[in-house]
C-alpha cells in the first residue's frame, strides 16, 4: 500500500492506494513549527484507529507545512514511523508537493495560499528557487492568517464601516475579546486568523472587503512570484482554499501584470496520487 498525504497547517488529506482501489481520510493538519513529535502521533493513533490497515504500507509520501529543513522534516517522519512501522518514509516541503501537484514534469511558478502563503520556482523536476517564507508574524502575505489579520485590525481600529463592523461583531458570540483570546493563548493562532476569511468570503462583494484582497495579494505577486526568473512567460498556478475561492481577484492581478495565471486547485492531493502512481 503506498500512502500519500497532503498536510496544511489546518487540515490533512490521507490517500491510501492498493490493488482494490484509493482510500480516503481527513484529519487535522500538523505542522512541526508548532507540533511536536508526540502531538502529531497521537492525533494520528486517534484518528487512524483500527480501521486504517498501517501495517499495510511500504512507503509514505508526505508533503506537509513547515516542513523546510531535515529538523523540522525529522518530527513528522519521526511520528509517521511510529504509525506506519514498516513503510519507508518520504516526508517533503509542501511547496514541491504544490509544484508537483500543478507543473507534473514541466516548469511553472507553484503558489500556495491557503493558511499560510509561499511560492516557488520549479523546472520540471525539482524546486530550484524559494523567496523566503517569513511566516506568519514577519509575512505570508495573501494567506487566510495575513487576510485575517487585515481584518482584525480594522475592526478594532475601527477602520471598517459600520454596517460590517456589526456583522462580524454578531459573529462572534463570545463577544469580541474572545478574538485577543484566541491569538495571543490559542494554540494555532495562525489558523484561528485564517478562520476570518470565511467572513470575507461571505461579503467579498463589498468595496472595504475587495480592497484588503487586492492589497494583500498584490503584496504576494509582487513581493514573491515577480521574483523569480522568467515569471513573465512561465505560467503561475495556485493550490489552496483562499486562492481557490478568491480565484478572480489573482486573475485580476495577473492580467494587470501581464503574467500568465495557470491552475487552481484546491487540493492537491488526487493530483500527487496520479503523481506516484503514473496515473
């Protein structure tokens, strides 16, 4: 059985693939920046149970957040070894994943925007450029967490007009101190910022709303895609819920550029399944 796996810091898609056909799971995202070792394995034995056969597997592809250097990449490879005992284990960045999700065997830009944002620059069959994802408290420009925090600023600087003041204030039935809460104690302060861009997906249409999406992925093409060498005539694809469902706002972007904008998926994981298995 080979089990490849796409991980946000939100949530992670599972695929299990053997002779009888794919089996899917969901469970939540991890990522070693905030996880640790014990954290991911025992949301994992949780999750997975009796029910998912791990003693089946004989490799793991996993493509998760955070993971960016052999430390980082060392907890999750650490914590999927305890569940799948006697696969090989595989654990990447989840920018190659995007590129190898959206590009397959030819050169592209691959972006991630989703929680967080990141980029970068593939030839085909490796990642050869990454401008530097500072993460959420320095960057992540155009994610769910930088959009939130646009946000929550103008809500409490009392920046936003009145008429959607009231209804994110409504929105919040444990007032909105619970906001201050939930970032500076909650354990993922990141996805609970990224939690906001439901709301402005709600009320997208509104001029205060249009002009946040549009300076912070502005921030995104401009400060990471436009970069990268040849971004003028490689075509630019996007993976993740906020570039997804804020599809024609980038496309917007792009054409002022004159960038070619390329795919957006959503999710990537059927597309690193048929990426593993040729299919």
């Amino acid at each position: 059985m080979i089990v490849v796996v796409d991980s946000g810091s939100t949530k992670a898609d599972w695929k299990m693939v053997n002779g009888k056909g794919v089996a899917s799971i969901s469970t939540v995202g991890f990522n070693p920046v905030f996880h640790s070792e014990e954290k991911i394995f025992g949301e994992l034995k949780e999750a997975f149970g009796d029910h998912v056969p791990t003693s089946e597997a004989h490799q793991v592809y996993y493509y998760g957040a955070g993971c960016w250097d052999q430390r980082l990449k060392g907890v999750v490879a650490k914590a999927l070894k305890r569940v799948f005992d006697q696969a090989e284990i595989q654990v990447h960045h989840d920018l190659l994943g995007a590129a190898r999700a959206t590009c397959g065997n030819t050169p592209g830009i691959a972006c991630i925007i989703g929680t967080g944002s990141n980029s970068c620059l593939y030839d085909g069959i490796d990642v050869i450029d990454n401008v530097t994802n500072l993460g959420f408290l320095l960057g992540d420009e155009g994610s769910g967490t930088h959009l939130g925090k646009r946000l929550i600023r103008a809500f409490f600087y009392r920046e936003m007009p009145k008429p959607l003041y009231d209804k994110l204030e409504a929105s919040l039935p444990e007032g909105k101190q619970s906001i201050l809460s939930n970032v500076y104690n909650g354990e993922a302060p990141n996805v609970y910022l990224a939690s906001f861009t439901k709301f402005m997906g709600d009320h997208q249409d509104h001029p205060f709303i249009q002009r946040i999406l549009f300076d912070s992925f502005e921030q995104f093409i401009d400060r990471h895609v436009r970069k990268y060498k040849n971004h003028m005539s490689l075509p630019i694809h996007f993976i993740g819920s906020v570039a997804y469902y804020f599809r024609e706002v980038l496309e917007v972007i792009l054409a002022a550029r004159d960038m070619e904008p390329g795919i957006f998926i959503q999710k990537p994981i059927d597309k690193l399944v048929g990426f593993h298995t040729g299919n």
